[in-house]
C-alpha cells in the first residue's frame, strides 16, 4: 500500500537569484529534510511505514527550487492492520509545518511562538490536543505536534535543513504547494536563532570538570577568540586561552615559543550531552601556571 504527494522546497535571495547553490551545502541540507520526514513519520506513526524522498529540480528566477517527490510504503505484513489513526503524508507535512493547509498550531508555527524559550509546563487536555505553557503564554497543540516538539532526532534535522539561511544571501526556505506554488510554511534568515536554540534545548545538559595538565603546544593562534592546539600525551586537541595575563605577555611579545615547549596550565572541559549522547566537548585554558623551555623554566602564576 502506498501514497504519495509532492511538495517545493525553495531557498530565496540575492545568493541563489540566478538558480545555483552550493551542492555541498544544497545536499546536507535535503538529505536533512528527507530525514525529517522519515523521523515524524516514524515518531508519529511508528508502524513500519517507510517514506522514500525522490528529487527532481524545478528552477523559478528568484529562488532556487526543488519538487520533494514522497512515497509512504507500509509494509504488506501489516496492510490489514491498517488504522484510521494513522497519519497520512499530509497529515504529518501538516504537523511539521511544510505543508500547513489545516488549521492550528505546527511544529515551525510553535517554534516561531517559544522563540527559543523552553516550556516550563505541558499539560495534556484530552487524547488529541495538548498545552504548552511558557512565561505568561499558553499554546494548544495537537498531540502529534507535541510529540515531534519532544523528538531530538526531529530537532536535529530542522537544525541541518536551514543551514543555508546562515550563509550571506540566503534569506528564507519556503515549503510550497506544488500546484500552484502557494507558501505553506516559511523559515527565514532571522528566526534560524529560534530553531538552533530549539534543536539544543530540551534534555540538553552540561558537565563541567576542571584539572591541571602539562601540554605541548602544537600552534599558536595569535587572533583572540581562536582556538589553540595542545597535545597533553595521548591526544592533541584544540581548546581556547583565557588567561588574559598570559595572553598579553604573548602579544607584547614577553613570551615566545619554540618547537617542544611545555605549559602547565589549569584547563577546564564542557561536556554537552542528551540522554547518553554526547553532543559537543569544549576545552578552555583558563590558567597557564609556568612554561617549561627547553633550557629554562617560566613561573607564571
């Protein structure tokens, strides 16, 4: 058993006017979309139903636009458990917000609202709908858009399918009917904080340990914010220097370095993790207490 439906993806702006992308950038960010889908179709459904994305270019001056050709299976085992409250192809583009013909609150609607803010409450009303609540603001949605608000694979792709819009000239993604080129749903440049902020919010946490390490200093970064490189024996890594006393006896040229020279420092590590994903790792020197050259020792604490 299969449906299918066709929606139009389109990137707009000065960057894409003349109908070209980056196709390295342009594939990362379908192939999120593709996953997207699948992962609301299997957070929504969850019965074996397979979603297969075909592309086929369609080129409008003024954007750059793609068909997303979709294909639901549902395997031939359990066609004749086939339910009415399944969710159909329109359905799930519905409650994501790509393809929003119904009314109420979508998944990029109910983003667009938090503006990066976490819910300090959820509260179900009845089987289909439920209650968001945050600040002074309540939202009602449907339980199918709360379950994929919840879904941290769903975060993560949203997140990879706007990447564009981070790049100079790439204003907006339009989901469009592929009829008559109507816009279902849009993200543009200034709400991309909105979805980041999203896509590393909730269950997101963070552990943070200090220790004093000798380091290798492997390359230097003389511009500020720039991260350094160290080997502290079993790995070399990059981290950022902090130690403002240290880093302006760098620049005033107080201190230099030569190939082998050690520091001891005081470095601290953010780990940013979900569930038993670890998602990022940070390290920071945040404070250099001697240098060991090769013929001379530099107290600096």
């Amino acid at each position: 058993m299969q449906e299918q439906t066709t929606i139009c993806v389109a990137y707009t702006g000065e960057a894409v006017n003349d109908g070209t992308m980056n196709a390295n950038e342009l594939a990362l960010a379908l192939l999120a979309l593709s996953n997207l889908i699948s992962e609301a179709n299997q957070t929504l459904n969850n019965d074996g139903s397979t979603i297969e994305v075909r592309i086929s270019s369609h080129f409008e001056r003024g954007s750059f636009e793609m068909l997303l050709n979709l294909v639901r299976t549902l395997p031939q085992q359990i066609k004749l458990f086939f339910s009415e409250s399944s969710y159909s192809l329109g359905q799930i583009l519905n409650e994501l917000g790509l393809a929003a013909t119904l009314s109420g609150i979508n998944l990029l609607e109910l983003i667009r609202q938090l503006k990066g803010k976490q819910p300090q409450k959820i509260e179900r009303i009845d089987e289909n709908r439920a209650r968001i609540i945050f600040e002074e603001n309540k939202i009602e949605v449907s339980i199918g858009v709360l379950k994929l608000f919840k879904s941290e694979k769903v975060k993560k792709h949203i997140d990879e399918a706007i990447q564009p819009l981070k790049n100079e000239g790439v204003d907006s993604v339009e989901f469009r009917d592929a009829n008559n080129n109507e816009v279902r749903g849009k993200i543009i440049k200034d709400e991309t904080e909105y979805f980041k902020e999203f896509a590393q919010g909730e269950g997101l946490k963070e552990k943070t340990s200090s220790q004093e390490l000798m380091l290798r200093i492997l390359n230097v970064n003389f511009e500020r914010g720039l991260k350094w490189r160290f080997d502290d024996g079993e790995s070399k890594f990059y981290a950022t220097v902090q130690d403002e006393k240290f880093l302006e006896a760098v620049e005033s040229g107080r201190i230099s370095f030569g190939c082998g020279d050690i520091i001891t420092a005081e470095i601290e590590t953010t780990q940013q993790y979900v569930g038993v994903e670890l998602r990022k790792s940070v390290k920071t020197i945040t404070k250099v207490i001697q240098i060991s050259k090769r013929a001379e020792q530099i107290m600096f604490s």
